[in-house]
C-alpha cells in the first residue's frame, strides 16, 4: 500500500510569491488533514476534509491559505502572497475513518520563504 | 496551560537500555493516544495508537495511558540505535479528527 505522498519535497520562494502544496492520500482515506510544524514549535493542525468537503478548518492561519480536494482525491494547499512566517514544514495526513482510525502522515513539504 | 507538554530533550541512553519518554496533558476529552516516531527529514510515522486507558504492548515498545492523571508514556526495551528518533505524543479528542502534539523528545541510542 502506497502511503501518503508529498510534493514538492523542498520549495524556495521569495516573499510575495505564490506556492502550490499537493498532497495525494493513501487510497480510499477519505480524511485529508493538513498540519505545519514552524521551527521551534509543535506541529499544529491547519484544516480537515472529509471527501471533498472542509469539515474543520480553524487552524488555517489566515485567508492567504487556500486549500481545496477537488473530486475527494489529492489535496492542494496554496498560499498566496507568501510571507516570511510561513516558513516551515507542511505535513499532510490521511485516515480511513474519522474519529476511530489513526493517521498517517507524508514526508512534508519544506517551505522556505525569502 | 498547553495542551500537551512533552519534555523535548535531548535523552541519550546506551544500547540495550530502557527507554521512558513521557507526555501529559490537561484536555479530560481526549480519548485516543498515538505515539509517533520521526527520523530527520522525514514525516511522523505512527508506532503506537490506544485507546483510553490502559496498557498496549507491540514488540519491544509498550504504551500506557493513566487518565486519571492525564500521564502518557512509552516504554522501549532493548533499545537500539536504529531508534535514535523524535518521539511524539499526540492524543486526539473522540469528537475531532485533529491531533494535538507535544513537542517531541529527541532520543539517541548510543552503540
């Protein structure tokens, strides 16, 4: 079984630009959890999807972050302009069910912004 | 008051010790706890999942869950350098799907 997997790895940008997350679930999760570890800090829940709906996202930093999972499959978190505090490793999740199942995380996108 | 604290280390232990790592946490709501390792440049990987309290033993790693005092531990037996990691903890409320992690504890298994 495939796990959750990440791209880009590594992103570098410039402050004000845009980036463009991707993350593809294990298949058949239906959760999609998005998370950022910052450096120093824990790593922090950003939003959850149940298929190809947002069922929590009160841990979206502001409305710079747009994240969508069109048709229940991949996810993409951008973030437009970018700025220096959101520098830091982006971890996606995937579970089977909702409360009762683990999750399981990718190998996270590092972003770095300039 | 933090969610989950988690001392963050460094522990340094020899090969063949045991291994304690420890987490508490203040939310009573909380109802599943995982135990996650994370290699450098990686991305957490789950080592233990349970629920409620009570003990629950895979191989050489063991974790309890005290409720009642709000204390999460891991247990390693025999440890090994290939478990040099960062530990985390990370309950999870049974109504919510969003983990709340500790910081973590860097662990090195010296040969």
């Amino acid at each position: 079984e495939a796990g959750v997997t990440q791209f880009p790895s590594h992103s570098v940008i410039e402050k004000g630009q845009t980036v463009t997350l991707r993350c593809d679930p294990i298949s058949g999760h239906d959760n999609l959890y998005w998370y950022r570890r910052v450096m120093g800090k824990e790593i922090k829940f950003l939003l959850h999807f149940v298929k190809e709906s947002k069922q929590d996202e009160s841990g979206m930093p502001n409305n710079r972050f747009l994240a969508e999972r069109t048709g229940g499959t991949y996810s993409t978190l951008k973030v437009q302009p970018a700025e220096l505090e959101d520098s830091g490793v982006y971890f996606c999740a995937s579970s089977a069910t909702w409360g009762g199942s683990p999750l399981h995380f990718g190998n996270g996108t590092r972003l770095t912004v300039t | 008051q933090k969610e989950v604290e988690q001392d963050p280390g460094p522990l340094s232990v020899p090969e063949g010790a045991i291994v304690s790592l420890n987490c508490t946490y203040s939310n009573s709501a909380f109802q599943y706890f995982m135990w996650y390792r994370q290699y450098s440049r990686k991305g957490p990987e789950l080592l233990m999942y349970t629920y409620s309290s009570g003990n629950k033993e895979d191989g050489r790693f063991t974790a309890q869950v005290d409720k009642s005092s709000k204390y999460i531990s891991l247990f390693i037996r025999d440890s090994q350098p290939s478990d040099s990691a960062t530990y985390l903890c990370a309950p999870r409320g049974g109504s919510q799907g969003n983990l709340i992690f500790g910081k973590g504890t860097k662990l090195s298994v010296k040969p």
